[in-house]
C-alpha cells in the first residue's frame, strides 16, 4: 500500500510539475504572439500613413499651397474603409491643433485629449512615429507620424484603427481569450471590475468571461494574483496570464490571456484518483492473502499468550491443558514454543511450592525485624517470664537515665511509679508472665533515674515458647507525656486565666449559676464582690505592660491568699476581678473588702524604681435580696463598684436600692426599651470605616461601626449604648443583628457592599454564645457567602476571659473559612503567647500606643515587639487610630502590614442609608 502509493503520490506531481512547465510555455508564446500582433497592427498602420501622406499631399496642405489632395485622400479613405480598417484619419498643426479630419464612421469629432495632445507634440519634437491606445466608447489603436516638407516637420498626421480585429485575430491564433482591462477613470458600467477598479477596453467571448473576471476578482486582490490560481467557472477550469499593458503600448492597464485548461486539469485529478483507487485495491488484496495464510498461526499464537499468564498465576493446570492442544501439524517456531512451555511448567510449579514454604519462614522474622524497625522511636523492652528486663533500645536509656547495665535484671514493676501499680495491673502482667495472656496493654507513670515521671502507653506481646535467648515477652511503650501535659494544659486554661492563675470569666458564671441554685434550694446567701483596680491604666502608660502584668499577679497572690476554701476568685479580663462568697453575710463582705484595699495600700508595688500605691474599687451584691439570675446580681455589683469609684476610689460599696441606684437602674430600663426597639424596627445601622495597606495606601478592608439611629433620625454612638446592652443581655441579640446585617450587605446588596472583605465587630459573650453562627453556616451551605467575605474582630479580653469556649468556637468557624482579628490589642494586657494558641490572622494595635507613637518611646518599641511576635507567628499587623502621614510613615518603618484612623478615612454609611 505504502508503494503504491507513494507512486501515486509521486505520478500526481510528476503530472502537476509537467502542467506547470507546460503553462510557462503557454504564457510565453501568447506573450510574443499578443506581442506580434500588436506590432503587425503599428506597422500596418504605419505603412499605410506613409502611402496616404503621399497621396494626399499633406505637406502642400499644411503649407497652405494646395488642399485638393486631402479631398483625394477622403475619397480613397471612403473607398476602402472596410478593406483597411480604417476609422479616422487626423491632420495637425506644429502646435497640436486640428487642421482636418476623416472619420469612417458616423460618430461625433471628440474634443483632443490630454493624451493624444502630448503626444502629437512629442512626435512634433522627436520627429518619429509613435503609437497610442486611446479608449473613451470604445478603444482604438492610434498610430501618429510627422509630416515633412523641405526636410522639417510641417504637421502631424494620425491613423486610427479598433483593437476588436486584434482581438479576434488573437483568438483565431492562439485558441485563447484575449482581455484588455483599463484604469476606470469614469467610473463603474456595465464592463467595469469593481474589486480591481478596472473596465474592460476588449474581450473575446464577453457575455461568458465578464461574469467569469468579475467572480474572479472577489476571491484576488488584483489580476496578478489572479494569475497564480487556476479558477473554475461553471464546470471549466481556466488559466489566466497577466501583460502589463505599458510593455506594449503608452497605456495604463493590462492584457488578460485566458486559456481553457480544463482537460489537462481533469487529466491529473483521473490520474491521481485511479493512483489512490489502484493502491486500496492493492492494499485489500494484500490483506485478505495474509489474513488467509496466517489463520492457523494465530490461533495457536492465542492459545499459548493465554496460557503464559497462567502459569505465572499459578494455575499450572489449566495452562498445560491449554498448551497441549495442537492446532497445526506443522514443527513451526510457535509449535516448538508452546511445547518448550509446557516442560518447563513442571519445574516452575515445584520452585513455586518451594519458595512459597521458604517465604513463609521468613515472614516471622521478617515481621519481627520490621516491628522494631518500624518502633525505632518508641521504648522496646524484653522480658523473661519472670518479669525481668533482658534488652533494652536506646530510646529507653534515653528518657530515662539508666544505662543498659543498670536495666539488665531489673524487674519491670521498678520501673513504674509504685502508687500506680494497682492489684488490677499487677495480676494482668502476672497473667502475662505466666502464660495465661498474650496480649497486654494498659498506661502507667515510668519512674525516670533522676525522679522524673513519663506518661508511657504499654503494649506487652508474649512470643513463641522455646525461645533459645529466653526472651518471652516483647514490651513496646509510647511516650506520651507531652500529649497528657498538652491535654492538661487545655483542661486547664479552659477554666483558668493564664496570667494570673485565677479562674476565668466562664469558670465564674459555672460557679455563680451553682451559687444561684443552692441559693434556692437550700436558701442559702452569698455575695458577690466585683472590682478593678483604680489608675491602673497610668500605671501601664508609665511603666509598660509589665509593670501591669506584675500587679496583675500581685493582685491574684492576694487573693489566693485571703480568700476562704469555698471562695471563688476570678479574672474576668483586663484588670476586673470577681469573687464568690457563698454563706456570707453583707458586713463580712465588707470586711473582707476593707481589710483587701488595707493590704494593698500597705504593700506598694516598686517597678523600675517607681512605687505605686494600689487600691480597688469594689463592689458589692448579695445573693438573693440584689438579684435571682446571674445577670441581674452582676448588673447591681457593677453599680456598686461605680458607686465606690464616685466616692473617691479604694473603698467598697454595697448595693442598695437608693434614689441614685433608682436613677442608674431606671436609665438601664430606658435603654433597654430603646434597644429592643431599634432591634425591632432595624434601626441598627452601621459605618464603614476603610484598612488600608500601608506600602501602597490602596484599601484592603472595611470595618462596620453600629450606630442606633433614634426615631427622629440622630445617631448615637456604641460607647452610650452598649454598656447597657451587656447589662441587660441583649448584647447576644446584638451580635446577631450585626452579622446577619453583614450577610445579606455582602450577598443581597451587592451593588452597595465595600470593595474588601467585612471586618464584624463581636461582643465577649459571642464567645461563649453559639446563637449568632447560625445565619452565618447557612448562608455557607447554601453558597451565598464565601469566608473571605467576613472577618470577626473580638477584643483580647472577650478571648482570654472563657478560653477554652472561645479557642472551641473560633476553631469551629476557622475549620469553615473564616479569619478572625484581635481588636484592641495591648488594652487588655493579655500574653501574646497565650493568644498564638487561637486562630488568629489579624492583629488590630490599641490607638492609645498609636496616639503618640511619634514622642513616646515605649509605644514605639511595643508596636516593634508586638509585629515582629506577629509576623513570627503568620500574623498580619493593623494599627487603629492613625490621623497623620507621619505616624503612617513611622508605623510602616516598623513593618505594620495595614493602617485605620481619620488619616486613611472617617466611617461613613453606605450609598442609600
């Protein structure tokens, strides 16, 4: 196939190569023969103007001595119009104007042209003839020569003949269509070629190949590419070659050799489809023999590849079955395969059975290798039946301190804390020993050689009998001490606050809720005792954050010191403490207070070489007479701790229903009727204040403000109204409202929403309040919101105050998507070791160390300290408060990623609000 039809191939183009070498024969000859023809035409003309100027006398004429010959010149010029083919004859003067005129035809006298005038004044100059295609109706040749008398040239005489009689004499010689096309300078007709700007001045067969110059003139730029192509039209195909007309002739245009070249195109397509036709037959012919000859080989080709796999999955049965079926008498190459196969599946099916037996042997020690390769980390012990250790891997001698020397015959009960060992486990690892288990696995302490423990989880497997080493168990232990430390550490940091040790803001209510229900059940009293400490704030702005740290823990190791067993003393964030005091009366709690505020007057706290005096705004609710729920009673603790601090600081006040109490409790009452209103009628709005990156300055996120607009449309900040929404436990209610407002602004109104994600801001109770995620995993599960679009922003107090709560929730929504930023940071005083625990990616710089970066020092190396723990632990840095470039300029120099404040842009609602 592939021969015949490379000769297929190769004939195609041979007959092509020789249809081209055959049309450059073509286009030379009608090239000389058009050529010819118009120099025949020229000389004919020529010839015959030399024979009319001497009968015509148009010399004398010109000269005006005699005018008679011109009379004689018409009569022979009417005489043998048709014979000569003349239509006009043209007698001028030196300077180009008309002295006379003949016309064979009755057409009217046409004005001289430009052309012909220039060129009746070149002949006049050069004194020879010259030649000239003129076409206004139609086209004429015209041939223009001097007329002399006395050896100087007197006028200029011209004969003009149609190019029709060229053409059709072209056509007579050559077979081929002759075209002239000129310039169209007056515009399109019924013969113009629009797409070349040409018309045609002559054309054989016209009604057919002036359609056929037209088609082909939409598919080429011009007629020079024309003439690469061969066209077809209506079932012909033709050739078209191209003559500057200027070759020939003083005209603008060109001459068009049409040949009708379908035979010999038709020749090399039959040829080249009978070449494709004869190599297909070949192929099929080929194909169909050797299917026939090969049958028989193939079948037992089939048979023995069916059978090759089966002896390599071990069905050597069924392969020798397969391989003793002959199907060809022939000893061929593939006979003596298949035999050569089924011998030698006798001997591979015995290795088989042999390296079967020897993988099974190798398995148990195989697996024996690998189980202390694969536990090379972990502690690998063997034991006598006795109990007692035989080996030990490095990993022992490591964590624990002894030396293999010191562990050989050392009984593995010495090795565990002996106030672990119970009855349970000792009887268990006896059963072990003795043969009676096999499997043993259980945790226990391991006594270390320097009097440290580890957490180690035990798996003992007794071994086959008879081993010749005397090793009968196999001991493997995981250390997981740091696993039960890390666990005990949450546990722990769940109920407690890491600074101070006291028990956190969600241990607290635990314990106040349990107060409450003893209360009622056995109609107990309690008091509870709410304070902050007074100045603390100028303490850290003068000292820095450790002095406050320093008094923080101060405070706390007094507490722990003073309070009773059944107290309860609690961090609740920042520098506000609390403590339970159940079957405590009203004046013993205020004594206990007293005597607080006595002690830490009389011990200042020195830092840095400064003293402070401490004192404790404290204040006191009892439990029932101020309060039955937990809200309530705390409300009224609060109001009484204001009422110490009004009073001059470092006192206590107990609660009491007084007109000033009245009037706090009565505006609590109004405000919370003022917010459940706005709540209802959604006059909860909010402001968007721009984040800003500070290398480049171009906006990255928004953060939404809630404002409460009155009924009459003012605004009130959230510094007047939040307070009491705490109070009155609708803050819940509140962070609900803003991240449901947040959702549907991001995927209802589109349009309106900032360009950056959202940054939400979460009250401390949304921490341990689950209610406000609900919109917030349907409008994910439903594929209206995507993470990036909201980040929440909780203060660092609400994050350390229940942190087990809290680290559980944001977990929870990071595990989604979600991101989180810590607002307010350094107003809390919380360790930033203790907050890298949660998941958070932003990091927002209080404004008060922002304020006066540019003249304090301190602030300055604090925002320094606090980006680079931050960016250490992939955390981005905001700077709040920022209202000047020079304090953008300075917070960039210390490598904060983004700033906020009235500098990059104030709050403002949303277009439509």
């Amino acid at each position: 196939m592939g021969i015949g039809g490379a000769f297929a191939i190769l004939n195609y183009f041979y007959l092509e190569y020789q249809f081209q070498e055959q049309r450059q024969l073509d286009r030379r000859l009608l090239s000389r023969q058009v050529q010819d023809l118009l120099d025949r035409s020229t000389t004919r003309l020529q010839q015959i103007g030399s024979l009319l100027a001497s009968v015509g006398g148009f010399a004398s004429a010109l000269t005006g001595e005699n005018y008679a010959g011109l009379r004689q010149a018409a009569n022979v010029f009417n005489d043998f119009q048709y014979d000569l083919d003349i239509e006009r004859l043209e007698l001028f003067k030196p300077n180009a104007r008309l002295f006379w005129q003949w016309r064979g035809t009755p057409t009217p006298a046409q004005v001289l042209g430009p052309e012909e005038q220039a060129t009746v004044i070149q002949v006049f100059r050069e004194e020879k003839p010259l030649s000239l295609l003129l076409c206004a109706q139609h086209c004429t040749l015209s041939v223009y020569q001097p007329v002399l008398s006395q050896g100087r040239v007197v006028g200029v005489f011209s004969l003009s003949q149609s190019i029709a009689q060229l053409v059709v004499e072209h056509r007579s010689l050559t077979g081929s269509d002759l075209g002239i096309l000129l310039a169209d300078d007056a515009g399109q007709n019924a013969y113009s070629i629009p797409k070349w700007s040409m018309r045609i001045a002559a054309l054989t067969h016209l009604d057919l190949l002036a359609p056929f110059l037209k088609n082909v003139s939409e598919q080429s730029q011009d007629a020079v590419t024309a003439s690469e192509d061969i066209h077809s039209w209506k079932g012909r195909y033709y050739a078209i070659d191209v003559m500057p007309l200027k070759d020939l002739l003083q005209a603008e245009g060109s001459v068009l050799m049409i040949s009708d070249v379908t035979a010999q195109v038709s020749h090399i397509r039959r040829a080249a489809r009978d070449g494709i036709l004869l190599s297909g037959l070949s192929l099929l012919t080929a194909e169909l023999l050797l299917l026939f000859l090969m049958r028989l080989p193939i079948r037992q080709l089939r048979r023995l590849a069916d059978a090759l796999p089966m002896l390599a999955q071990g069905a050597y049965t069924e392969a020798r079955q397969q391989l003793a079926h002959r199907t060809s008498s022939l000893n061929d190459e593939i006979t003596i395969l298949s035999a050569t196969a089924l011998t030698l599946s006798h001997p591979v099916e015995e290795q088989a059975l042999a390296i079967t037996h020897k993988t099974t042997e190798l398995a148990a020690e195989r697996d024996f290798v690998q189980g202390l390769l694969d536990t090379a980390q972990v502690i690998i012990l063997t034991q006598t039946s006795q109990g007692r250790i035989l080996t030990a891997n490095d990993f022992v001698i490591q964590i624990t301190g002894y030396s293999q020397t010191d562990l050989n015959g050392k009984h593995f009960l010495s090795l565990i804390l002996e106030s672990k060992v119970g009855d349970d486990l000792e009887q268990a690892l006896l059963g072990l020993w003795n043969g009676q288990r096999k499997r043993l696995q259980h945790e226990a302490e391991l006594l270390c050689r320097d009097g440290t423990r580890r957490f180690v989880v035990w798996v003992h497997t007794r071994l086959h009998e008879n081993n010749p080493d005397g090793i009968a168990i196999l001991s493997v232990g995981l250390d997981v001490t740091d696993r039960v430390e890390a666990e005990n550490r949450m546990i722990w940091l769940a109920n407690h606050d890491p600074l101070t040790g006291l028990y956190n803001r969600h241990r607290f209510q635990q314990e106040l809720e349990r107060q409450f229900l003893e209360a009622d059940r056995d109609s107990t009293r309690a008091a509870i005792l709410l304070f902050d400490l007074d100045h603390f704030k100028d303490i850290n702005d003068t000292s820095g954050h450790l002095a406050g740290d320093a008094l923080l823990r101060k405070i706390a190791q007094e507490l722990k010191n003073r309070v009773r067993k059944t107290d309860i003393a609690a961090r609740l964030g920042g520098d506000e403490f609390a403590i339970v005091m159940p079957n405590q009366t009203a004046e013993g709690a205020l004594a206990f207070a007293n005597l607080l505020n006595q002690r830490l007057t009389e011990q200042p706290l020195k830092i840095q070489q400064k003293i402070f005096r401490i004192s404790a705004s404290i204040g006191i609710a009892m439990i029932p007479e101020h309060g039955t729920v937990m809200d309530e009673v705390m409300a009224n603790a609060d109001l009484a701790m204001y009422q110490a601090k009004d009073r001059g600081r470092g006192r206590a006040h107990l609660f009491s229903y007084d007109d000033q109490s009245k009037q706090r409790i009565s505006e609590r009452t109004l405000w919370k009727q003022a917010i459940q209103e706005a709540l209802t009628a959604r006059r909860l709005v909010f402001h968007y204040q721009p984040i800003a990156i500070i290398d480049g300055r171009k906006i990255r996120f928004f953060e939404s403000l809630i404002r409460l607009k009155r009924a009459d449309g003012s605004l009130i900040s959230p510094s007047e109204f939040l307070e009491f929404a705490q109070l009155t436990g609708l803050i819940n209610e509140i962070d609900r409202y803003a991240v449901e407002a947040n959702i549907r602004l991001v995927t209802e109104f589109v349009e309106r929403a900032p360009a950056g994600a959202v940054h939400v801001n979460l009250s401390g109770s949304a921490l341990t309040n689950r209610d406000w995620t609900v919109a917030l995993k349907s409008a994910l599960k439903n594929n209206l919101l995507t993470p990036d679009q909201l980040i929440f922003e909780i203060t660092e107090t609400a994050a350390i105050a229940d942190f087990g709560t809290a680290k559980e929730i944001m977990e929870d929504l990071a595990s989604l998507g979600f991101r989180f930023a810590i607002d307010d940071f350094g107003a809390g005083f919380a360790s930033f070791s203790y907050l890298r625990h949660l998941p958070v990616k932003f990091v927002k710089i209080d404004k008060s160390y922002v304020t006066n970066l540019m003249d304090n020092p301190q602030d300055r190396a604090f925002i320094s300290a606090i980006t680079t723990l931050a960016h250490g632990n992939d955390i981005e840095v905001i700077a709040e408060g920022v209202e000047n470039e020079a304090t953008l300029l300075a917070l960039g120099e210390l490598g904060v990623d983004m700033a906020q404040g009235y500098f990059i842009g104030s709050p403002q609602p949303l277009i439509g609000d």
